[in-house]
C-alpha cells in the first residue's frame, strides 16, 4: 500500500520550531492547528507563568481534549434534535 505525497511544514509553537508532515492539501490546516496550540498555550501560561513547558504542554492538550469533548456532545444533542423535527 502505498501512501500519498506528505508537505513537510515547518511551524512555531511557544517559541520552538517543529517540522510536521501532512497530506500536501493540508499545509495551510497545519499552519492553523499549530497557531491555535501556540495561542491555547500563550493563554494558559498567561495566568499560570510559573508552569514548565511539560505541564503547560499537558494542560494544553487537557484543555483542547475537554473543548472537543464539550463540542461532540452538543453535535451530537443537535443531530438529535434534527432527527427529531424529520420524523414529525
């Protein structure tokens, strides 16, 4: 199986340089991910300035993790409700 051309794309994310590679079509959806890690990170160490870069890291990820969550249930609580007025 072989896999399709990856773009290697170099980003910053709390002042270090990362290089990730993606599907060619995907650059500008990776520059996008990391600037809103960057600026998730830049928040949280806004009101916690004593935080390592590990534990901004995980808290980062815990934050995001948590607004993903929050985001599928309430598409899932739409999807229901659409569901719903179709069947009346």
């Amino acid at each position: 199986m072989t896999e399709g051309k990856k773009d290697r794309v170099t980003v910053e994310i709390h002042n270090r340089t990362y290089t990730i590679k993606g599907d060619e079509e995907s650059s500008s959806h990776m520059r996008l991910v990391a600037s809103l890690v960057d600026q998730k990170m830049k928040e949280i160490q806004g009101s916690n300035r004593h935080l390592d870069t590990a534990s901004l890291a995980v808290l980062t990820a815990l934050n995001t993790m948590n607004d993903y969550l929050k985001l599928k249930e309430d598409y899932a609580t739409l999807l229901g409700s659409m569901r719903r007025k179709e069947d009346k």
